[in-house]
C-alpha cells in the first residue's frame, strides 16, 4: 500500500514519533512524504519515503494529484489547529481524500486505528478499488 506523511511544523516531532512506534508496519509498504516530514523520518526511523516537494511549496499539491489519481491508499496528515485560518491546501486534501474515499488521519489516535488496521488487512478493499479503477 502507499501511504503519504504530511505534518505540519508543529507536529513534525509528533509525525518522527508515529512513526518510530509503527516502523514495523510501515517498513512493509511504499512510503511518501513532503519535504521536511520526509527527512526527519528518514532520519529518525530508516524508513526511505520518497521525497517530495515541502508541502507550501507544492508538496500537498502532489499528495492532493496522487489521491485523484488513485495513487495513495491512506493519508497520515498531522495538523496544526492552533492557526486559526485553516490553511487552504489542507481543506482541498481532506475533500478530495472525501472525494476519492482515502482513509485520512489527522491526529495520532486516528493514525493508531487505521495503522493497526492496515497491519491486521483492513485496508485490502483499496486493493480490489485500484484494480476496479484500471479498468
């Protein structure tokens, strides 16, 4: 399955976390991330996702085209709320996650429920959803 990591500034350390608990689950799939989050859980965990753009310079967008495309089976997005204006890319990803119906965490506990049931093969549907989608 590809999974796609975006944190926001402020949740990065939360994201580096995430993911030295789950690297045992996530090791087993394909890995995207914009740049920063990219970096530093490639650095923290050995995990090699693929590097893309820095989510304001492009990278959400990417995230965003993969979803549309049927590219990317579960967004781990870890927001900062603390903005009040609500950053306009993050609203355009969760509506086409909607959209495309891609599973799409934005807070750890939620990131806990999908990962696990990712492990425990939950998640197989997007499977069978791809393969309907190349027809």
């Amino acid at each position: 399955m590809e999974i796609a990591l975006i944190a926001d500034d402020k949740k990065k350390e939360l994201m580096v976390e995430f993911c030295t608990a789950y690297c045992g689950i996530l090791s087993k799939h394909r890995l995207c991330a914009t740049g920063k989050t990219a970096k530093y859980v490639s650095e923290a965990t050995g995990l090699r996702p693929e590097h893309l753009l820095s989510g304001g310079l492009g990278g959400m967008e990417q995230v965003a085209s993969r979803v549309c495309y049927n590219e990317i089976d579960l967004l781990l997005y870890f927001r900062d709320t603390s903005c009040a204006a609500e950053n306009p890319h993050s609203a355009e990803l969760s509506r086409v996650c909607d959209l495309y119906n891609i599973p799409i965490a934005t807070n750890i506990a939620t990131a806990e429920i999908l990962v696990m049931a990712l492990d425990r093969g939950d998640l197989q549907w997007r499977t069978y959803e791809k393969a309907k989608n190349k027809k």
